[in-house]
C-alpha cells in the first residue's frame, strides 16, 4: 500500500465590498498662514486667512508653472508641489472677545483614492494647470435633505443634486479615541462648543471631498467648479455624462485640539468668519509632473495607502518649507489673542448666506448675525477614511500589509500605524504621545467560521461585486494500491465552499454618508 499526505488548499468565499488602492500625502507642517487665495482673490490680498500646504512658490498669483518652480514643499513627498489650502479654525473667549487661533494637530492629509467609474477602471492624473474649489465659503445653512444623511440607496432627485453632493461632502468628525470612531462625512457641520466640550475629547477632524468627475477639457472654470463635479454617491459612484472623465478622488483631512479650550465660555469659528461649518471649504492647485502623477495613479496601486510603498516617490521631512509673505502681510497677526479674525473678518452666523466684505471692528468687537444654530448629532460608530482603515464601500480603510496590490494575489491581515502629532504651531500644546493622531474604525470581519484558519487572502471582482477568498489549509491523506497502473487516480473534489456574496449596487450600507 501506498500512503501518500497532500496538502489542498480550500477557498471560503466572504462578501467584501470593494478593494480600491489609495494614498495618503501627509503634509505634517504648514509652508505657510496667511491671507493668499490665488483663486478667489488672485493678485491682491486674500478676505481671510488660510492653512497652506505644499510648493514654497505658493503666492496670491499661483499657478501650476509657478508651483513646479518651488525649491521645496511641506509635504512629505518631494515629487508633490501641489497646493493645498483651507481657513484655519479659531476659538473666540466669550469673557474678552479676543480671537486664538485653535492647534492644528499633525498638520494635514490629503488623500489621493484611485476610485474608478463602474465598468471603466482608467483614471487619469489631474492635467497640468489644473485647479479646484470645494466647499462654498458664504454658506450658512444645510440644505441638502435630513440630518443625518439617510442611506444613500434612499436619496431622492433633490438630495442627489450637485448643489446637494457638495453640502455633504463636509466632514466634522468628533474625535474620542475611547469609543469607537465616527465615519467620515458623517456630520455636515461643526458641532456646538458644549457638545465638543462634552464629547470629542480628542478634537475634531474636519474633513473635505473634492470633485473627482471632469468634463475633460477644460482645466478651470469661471467658479472654479463648473469644470468638474460630484460622482452620485459623493466619494464614489457614477460621473454625469457632462463630465465623464474620472480623475483621482482627492480628500482632505485635518485635526484641531478643540479640547484645549473645555470649559472656556465662548465659541469656535472659522477663519471666514462661520461658526456654523457649513462654510468650510478648499482649494487645490495640481502641482505634480502630470507625467509623473499618471505613472504614480497607474503603478502605486498598494492598499496600504503608504507613501512609502510607492517605489517612485522620493520621501522628505518637510518642515522647513515656507513661503514668501508678502510684505502687506509680513507683520499680521493670525496666532492671537486678538481683537478681530484675521482681515477684520465678521462673524456672520446665518441661516442666510454670508455677505462679502463684511468686516468687524478693533473697537467694537466682532460683528456678528446672530447665534449660529446647528443640529445636535448623537455619536455613530461609522466608517472612516482615517489612515489606518480596510477599505469598505464609499471610504473606508484599514492599512493592508505593504506589498503590490493585486488582485488575484495574497494580502494579509494589517497592522496599524498612525501619523505624527507634530506641528508648527508655537502656542498650542500637543494631545497626549499616548493618543492616535487619526481614528481608528472598526475592522470588517467576513461571516466565517470561528474555527478556521485562513492561510491566505485574496480577491476577486466582477463589475461591482467583489468577493473576498479566503483560502484554508486541509491535510488530505490517500490510501492508494502498492501496484501503480496507467489509469489516473481521480478523486471526487471535496473542496469546501462558503459563499457569502454582496452586490455592491449603491456602495452604502457600511456607514452614513459614504
């Protein structure tokens, strides 16, 4: 007789919603503050201050061109010029009326999501000179359906308007590292200073989508927004026909230590003067070798989100990048205390939009519009696009072990990392070491049995359906006859199946907002 043991390897298939590869640029340090806006206010002194990231050549006339000329950038990839910039927030001390500004904990991230359009996976770099807003600075209210958002499966016509991806593509993430994590884009607005006091002992995470749908002509548009537009479900989903061309999905993250302020009378205000939220916004200006960026969308593909696992950028501090301030600007204060925002900049509460231009007194204090009125929004353990999350649909991640993502290969199952809590800010003291500097959601466990062990893991796809497989070692033992024939041994396959599939029709479900 003739024993012989072969090892079979057996798939267990698990519903896994989608796989999309992204990275993260972390930008830890600030190249600069100040009242520059080459988009709203090209050539002259911005209306409010500004957080600035990236190229060392930003100024109130940026273009492009301009930025490639810079001999450094705060960001950590060195390859990356681009600009990036949104208001800063402030806390406003009810008993002097003076205006601090609030730290900004680890600088900032922008995420660069390799989301393709459902049946097309081409994407394309953002062209040279290309530039975008998002975000509406005047708005002081919410006008795109119920607070909190309801499925997305569920929205209607009028809350599936661009007007309407746009208000939701507003993240304020209240942070408390003790419970689970909020998912992004779950709150359309900045919460009152109680519930921050009350709730978000770690801060908040304000958070910005971008569009990532283009007409694929135009590099700018008059508002610079008409040139491109939101996929139906905001993060991801389908382009409109009027911009077809699905570019990388930029997002953007940053973190304040509100908390610095608990038990402090007074308010939080953005440096546009909105105590609402509604009116946060961004800016970008493409500062990448667009040659470079498509060869970086086409091969950095690891589901790790690290830079470092991209064999083709070269990975810098960063901290002593600046840019030139202009000489207007050059004795301005924007740490505080002080009597008015940056600009002498009004508070304007709403609900009506805000008024351009509206300026506030040294003498007579900040002008404001009333009290803001915001929602009360209860925490909700969601999904979140933090860095250290598995990618589940409509943004979603845990970091993968570094490797090349492919799908018919291997992964394996994460570890965390988090980024630093470093910042350039002189006034504010740093969060415990202690604490993560991003959330951490909590992790997607397919429906299998307790009892295996998986010896592997990979993926497969079909249009919008996407399996996990995860693959389970079994010792197989054959008794066979000493006397070998020339008739092949045929077994009946006895491999096990467990087949757990989810179409991915609207990539919802695992969060609000995503």
């Amino acid at each position: 007789m003739k024993i012989s043991t072969t090892t079979q390897v057996v798939a267990l298939l698990a519903s896994v919603l989608t796989v999309d590869a992204f990275w993260r640029m972390p930008c830890r340090y600030r190249s600069g503050m100040a009242r520059i806006d080459p988009l709203m206010n090209p050539g002259t002194l911005g209306t409010h201050e500004h957080a600035i990231h990236g190229s060392s050549a930003f100024s109130e006339t940026s273009t492009t061109a301009d930025l490639l000329t810079g001999d450094c950038t705060s960001c950590q990839v060195s390859q990356d010029k681009s600009a990036y910039w949104t208001p800063s927030l402030y806390f406003q001390n009810a008993a002097t009326g003076e205006f601090q500004i609030v730290e900004q904990v680890g600088g900032m991230l922008a995420y660069y999501l390799l989301y393709p359009n459902s049946g097309n996976d081409s994407l394309s770099a953002f062209p040279s000179g290309f530039q975008m807003i998002s975000g509406s600075t005047n708005r002081r209210n919410f006008t795109a359906g119920p607070v909190p958002d309801p499925p997305k499966s569920d929205w209607t016509a009028a809350e599936s308007t661009q007007d309407a991806l746009a208000q939701k593509a507003l993240g304020f993430n209240c942070l408390n590292y003790a419970v689970a994590a909020e998912g992004s884009l779950y709150r359309h607005f900045l919460p009152d200073k109680a519930y921050l006091d009350a709730n978000c002992l770690d801060g908040i995470r304000l958070e910005l989508m971008f569009p990532s749908c283009w007409n694929g002509v135009d590099v700018d548009s008059a508002n610079h927004k008409d040139h491109v537009a939101f996929p139906n479900l905001v993060m991801t989903g389908t382009c409109p026909d009027t911009h077809p061309v699905r570019l990388v999905s930029l997002f953007y993250e940053t973190i304040f230590n509100t908390n610095a302020f608990a038990g402090v009378d007074g308010q939080f205000v953005l440096s546009n003067g909105d105590p609402t939220g509604y009116g946060y916004h961004g800016d970008f200006i493409m500062g990448w070798e667009e040659s470079f960026l498509q060869e970086a969308v086409d091969t950095c593909t690891n589901a790790s989100g690290e830079i470092a696992d991209c064999s083709l950028f070269t990975i810098q501090d960063g901290s002593n990048c600046n840019i030139s301030m202009p000489s207007a600007l050059a004795n301005e204060n924007y740490i505080g205390p002080m009597a008015t925002l940056p600009g002498s900049v009004a508070i304007q509460s709403g609900p009506n939009s805000a008024t351009d231009g509206a300026t506030a007194s040294a003498t007579s204090g900040a002008v404001t519009t009333g009290s803001a009125v915001v929602p009360t929004l209860s925490h909700s353990a969601g999904s979140t696009i933090a860095s250290t999350d598995t990618f589940l649909p409509g943004g979603v991640f845990k970091g993968q072990a570094s490797s090349s993502f492919d799908p018919s290969s291997s992964s394996t199952i994460p570890t965390s990392s988090s980024i630093s809590s470093s910042s350039s800010i002189p006034t504010s003291s740093s969060p415990s070491s202690s604490a993560p500097v991003t959330t951490i959601a909590p992790v997607y466990s397919p429906a299998a049995s307790a009892t295996e062990d998986f010896v592997a893991t990979s993926y497969s796809t079909n249009g919008l359906e996407v399996l996990e497989v995860l693959w389970v070692e079994e010792t197989v033992t054959v008794t066979l006859s000493a006397v070998e024939t020339s008739t092949p041994y045929v077994r009946r396959s006895d491999r096990k199946r467990a087949a757990a599939r989810h179409l991915h029709r609207h990539q919802h479900d695992a969060a609000h907002g995503h």
